[in-house]
C-alpha cells in the first residue's frame, strides 16, 4: 500500500487515479500489459517519479507506451508526470489516447483532462469532458463539485471571448522593462513616481542556500512626457534578500512592502514599512503583531487616508488557502487585529494581490476561486455605504485569461490600470498600461500637490495637513509635509466638501475649502505654495471654512470644524490675543453690510469664549465692505471678500 500513501503527497487528482490504479494492480497482482518488459519499465518510471525525477520518469514511462499501446495504467501515469512538469498539452495528448481506447476505464480521467483544457483555454472541449465525467455516477464528491465549478467558469469563458472588453495594453518601454522580470508597480497619486519590483540574476549563498536570482525595487519618475530610466532604491530598503510587492501612500513617501524569511520575520512572509524623507529612506521596520503572524503575510495595500492596510494571508481563520484581510491603524499608529473580508470576497481557494483605489471605495484582487477564465483572474468590488462589499466582477476578456493575472494597480484618475504579464514570453514579464473600459473604472480621485514654506524666509517647512469632512467633522486623512523640501501630496477622494488645514508650531494656521461632493468625471489636481506666517503681531490668516446663513450672521454647522482649530491654536499659544474680523461685499448698504460683518466677527468670537477662551484675548471688530481683497464685479470676487479673518494683536 505504499504507493496508495505516497499519491496523497501529490497535488494533482490524477495522482489519487494513478495511486488507487497501482495499489489495485499489486494488490491483484495484474496490470493491463502482458508485457514484462513495459513492466520492467513502468516500475523504473513510477520509482522516478515518486523521486521526483520527472524528465527521467517520462523516458521510461514512453518505452513503456512504445513497448505496449493499450497499457493504460503507463498512460495515466504519463499524464501525471506531464501534470507535475506542468505541462497540459502533454496531458490532454496523453489522456485523449487512452480515453478513446478506453473511455470508461478511469472516469475521473475525463476530470483530469477537462483541467488540462480548460487551463490552456480550450473552453468548448473542457466543457465536453467535464459533461462526460458527470455522467457517470458514484464518483468522488468533492470532483463532482468541481466539475460543476468548472462548468459554469466555461460557460462564462466562451462568452468572455465572445464579448470582449476594451483593452489596448502599452509596454511600459525600455526605460523600465528590461531583459529581467518586472512586475508589481505602484504609483503616486499624481502618477509620477513608480516603484517596482525587479527580479535580478545573482550569484549568492544565503543562510546555506544558493540563490540564483533575487528581487529588489527600483523606481522611476515620469518627467517630460516619459519614465525616467528606472534605478536601484538601495539601502536599506534593498539587501541580499528578498523584497517586493509593495504598496505606496498617496504622496509616495511612505512603502509598505513584502519581505521574507527575515530574521526579525514572524513568518515565512511579513509585511515592512520605510518612510521617505528628502532622498532617503528609513530603515524599514517589521509591522509586528496583530499584522503579521508565524503565518505569511504578504502584497499590502494601503488606502488613500492611510489607515486601512489590506493584505493577502494564509492565517488561522481563512477561508482557503491565501484570504484578503484588512487591519484599521488607531489613533497611537498601532494597527488592530486584522479582519477577514469575507465568504463575498474570500473563496476555498486563493485571493491575493489586493488593490484599494485612491476612491477608498473600489477594490481590485485577483482570485482563482471565482467564476473565471482560469488560472487568476483580476476582479472588481466596490464598498457600499454599510461598509459591506459587492459581489466580485470579473474584468472580462482579454484583461483575464487562461494564465495568471495578478498585480494590477489603478491611476487615481481612474482611467488607466498598470500590470506585469509575460505574454510576450520572450521578453519574461514586464510592466505594461491600458486604458480601463468605463464599467472598471472607480470613480476618478482629484489631489492637493505643493510646497511649505517660511513667509518670511522662504526656507521649506515640516507641517501638519488633516483633511476634514466639513459634514461630520472627522478627520479623513493625516499627513506632514517633507522634512527636508517641504514637498506635500494629499489625495481627495470625491464626495464630500473638505476643510484642509495646514499647522506648525510656531506658526499661524493655514485653511483652505475644497467643494467636491458632487459627483465628477474628470479629476484636476490643486497645485499649491502654502507660506505659513510667524506668530507675530500684524501676522493674520482667512478662516476659509467658516459659514454663514444667507445674509444672516448665523454659523452653519459646517463651521464648526474650523473653530476647533482656532481653538486650539488658542491653547497652544496662551499668550497670543487675537482681533477677529468680519468683511463682506458691496452688495447692499454700507451701513448694513458693516453691521452684518461685526455681528458675524461677534458669533466666532462668543464660540471661542463659550468654549474656554479668556475674553480679554479676544476683540471682534466688523469691517464691512472697507477691505476688500478682490473686485466686487464678480462672483468670484465678491465670494473673496465675503470673508471672516483672525490677526495677531500682541502676546
């Protein structure tokens, strides 16, 4: 029974065939073959190929066909070797030989070879030989089922392929596909950086084992029109192991990252993280527990406000084999236990390769556990308002095919995905872009790209940014700008109205309103040179997000976000007193607008003092049309001077 046991060792069902085949003809003492000498020869192949010793086992295995045709076990045996060297045109070659002599022999068989076609995208004949297995009855249930699965995958391959969806892919060029294999892009907001991963030849023995090829990231800038040649990002990101499958914030300089088998490791795979500052790099650190586990963690995601990270994991409580989890960051930049997405995204099988779009709404993944056209296929969800997924969508024919697709991104504009496939085989795996047919695309994502600076000197600065739901108040997205160059990129997600607020310690704190809760189809960035001024008196800031009823000086409750801050930039610096002012346009009376404009300065200052502020630090005066800061001949400009304003008085 020894071979009955060793088939249980092997992935593929047509072992379990060859197993129960071989364990039967000892058993009984008989085979299909008379011959001894294509006995002789089976044995030395089936001794070979329990060794692994496929190339061998497939020379013995053909002499023992060439000595006697209708020796069947030889045949199945044969497939199975084919199976193991991966190889399905040897399979369906050598299981349609046998079948035709002997179709009833081995009716799983017709599984097996309904497999091979499938996987080589012969459609209509896997289909056939899936329908010609499950006519007959008592076999194995758990094939059964597959089979099922299988055929309804056909059903909707053959009408993938006959309705197939747009898709032009572009090779990325020379400047970053190269004779070696390229894969796993990820992009900044704006599209201009990209880091990927590049699988390079090395000579090496690493903790005892010789290594012959090693992946490292590379990156590459888009600058007039076109990618930068792609360079090495060195130390310490890079080292003589393995890293890749990265993911990178909106503003490109934070990288989330695959590493494995590393000595701080907690499993075969963990998940690091490197932050940028200027040109540099910081040692990347091991996320730790509750992400990573003595399992394998691996192909991060993280979300456009940075606090959800999405993986790919084979921990205790998956689904299957690989499962998509997502873990949400605290407050203290702690990460909580990670959750499983469940039985609408999550199969018996693998899900890996998880992609959240810029929208923080969209997801793609790719899944060989769905209905599909085989191998992994690339699929779509989108979040819905409970925070529940929908069903996975299939991308469609030619995106998926027979072979693996796994790794595609998405530009935040929405109408572009990047992805690495080997289709032209010859040049291994590159990275390449198309333009995403409308029903993929998520829903286009604008961005805030700019500078800090010093209004006085110049000089760039380290600031806060918090982009705020002026609707609810909360915080969306936390961020600092570039230590060394004062460089910063927030995304913005569609849908709400935000408050932008821009603070440094020292500092007068800048706001800014952006009005993005309709919905639009094409994203414009918001280019910016934000100059913070010093706390100083005569120094004064426009509060952008303070709101008042239609010629009333009552405050709107979107209002209330903006107050906070001045609040708190009240208590940070106590020794400041500050004049708020109210400003309006021409329109209407001057005597009018001058009271309206003081009662408005009146309301944000009784807020102030309601809320804990010492009365004497705070004087409301109303300016009304006296001051303006554009032409009233507009909207646009009457929009600017209607305004609420606070200045430094003395400390």
């Amino acid at each position: 029974m020894q071979y009955f046991f060793r088939c249980f060792r092997i992935t593929t069902f047509l072992a379990v065939i060859i197993c129960l085949s071989v364990s039967s003809a000892f058993s009984q003492n008989q085979y299909t073959t008379t011959s001894k000498k294509a006995v002789h020869a089976f044995n030395i192949a089936l001794q070979e190929y329990q060794s692994r010793n496929y190339s061998v086992a497939l020379d013995y295995i053909k002499q023992a066909v060439d000595i006697d045709r209708s020796f069947a076990e030889a045949w199945f045996l044969m497939a199975d070797i084919y199976a193991e060297m991966n190889n399905n045109q040897g399979i369906i070659s050598t299981l349609k030989h046998i079948l035709e002599e002997k179709p009833d022999l081995f009716p799983a068989a017709w599984y097996n070879l309904g497999k091979a076609h499938f996987s080589e995208g012969g459609y209509q004949e896997a289909k056939s030989a899936f329908l010609r297995f499950l006519q007959y009855k008592g076999q194995n249930e758990s094939l059964v089922q597959q089979a099922k699965f299988y055929l309804r995958s056909c059903d909707f391959a053959l009408q993938a392929v006959e309705n197939p969806v747009p898709f032009v892919p572009v090779n990325l060029g020379d400047s970053i596909n190269t004779a070696y294999d390229e894969y796993w892009p990820s992009l900044s907001v704006d599209e201009q950086i990209l880091v990927y991963t590049v699988l390079l030849p090395v000579n090496m023995r690493i903790q005892g084992k010789q290594r012959s090829r090693q992946e490292d990231f590379y990156v590459s800038y888009f600058r007039n029109g076109f990618w930068s040649k792609g360079v090495d990002m060195g130390p310490p990101l890079n080292t003589l192991d393995n890293e890749g499958a990265q993911t990178l914030t909106p503003d490109g300089r934070t990288m989330y990252f695959t590493a494995c088998n590393r000595p701080d490791g907690k499993g075969q795979c963990d998940i690091y993280v490197s932050y940028r500052q200027g040109e540099k790099w910081t040692e990347p650190e091991n996320l730790g527990s509750p992400v990573n586990t003595s399992a394998s963690e691996k192909q991060p995601s993280i979300s456009p406000d940075g606090k959800t990270l999405f993986f790919a994991s084979n921990r205790p409580g998956s689904k299957g084999g690989l499962d998509i989890w997502f873990s949400t960051k605290n407050e203290d930049g702690s990460w909580q236990n990670p959750v499983n997405m469940g039985d609408s995204i999550n199969t018996p099988k693998d899900e890996q390769s998880p992609f959240i779009h810029a929208d923080n709404t969209t997801l793609y993944f790719s899944s060989n556990g769905h209905i599909g056209m085989g191998g992994f296929d690339i699929y779509m969800t989108r979040r819905r308002k409970d925070s529940t997924w929908s069903a996975p969508v299939n991308l469609g024919y030619p995106i998926n095919t027979c072979r693996d697709e796994i790794g595609l991104i998405v530009n935040a504009s929405g109408n572009r995905a990047y992805f690495a496939t080997n289709r032209e085989t010859a040049r291994g795996q590159d990275i390449y872009y198309f333009d995403l047919y409308p029903q993929a695309r998520p829903v286009p994502v604008s961005y805030i790209k700019g500078v800090v600076t010093d209004a006085v000197t110049g000089a760039p600065l380290e600031a806060s940014f918090e982009l705020i739901n002026l609707k609810t108040s909360l915080s969306l997205v936390t961020a600092k700008s570039d230590p060394v160059t004062g460089t910063f990129l927030v995304a913005l997600p569609p849908g709400y109205n935000y408050m932008l607020n821009v603070s440094k310690q020292g500092y007068l704190f800048y706001s800014d309103h952006f009005a993005l809760a309709d919905t639009f189809t094409e994203a414009k960035p918001f280019l910016m040179r934000i100059a913070l001024h010093p706390v100083k008196p005569g120094e004064k800031a426009v509060l952008k997000n303070i709101f008042f009823a239609w010629n009333s000086a009552e405050l709107q409750p979107e209002s209330f976000a903006e107050l906070n801050k001045l609040l708190s930039f009240m208590r940070e610096n106590p020794e400041v007193r500050i004049e708020v002012s109210g400003h309006t346009d021409n329109t209407g009376s001057p005597e009018y607008n001058l009271k309206l404009s003081l009662n408005r300065a009146k309301v944000v200052a009784d807020y102030l003092i309601k809320n804990g502020m010492d009365p004497s630090r705070i004087v409301a005066r109303g300016y009304g049309e006296k001051q303006p800061v554009a032409g009233n001949d507009t909207e646009e400009g009457r929009a600017l001077n209607r305004r609420t304003e606070f200045r430094i008085l003395g400390k």
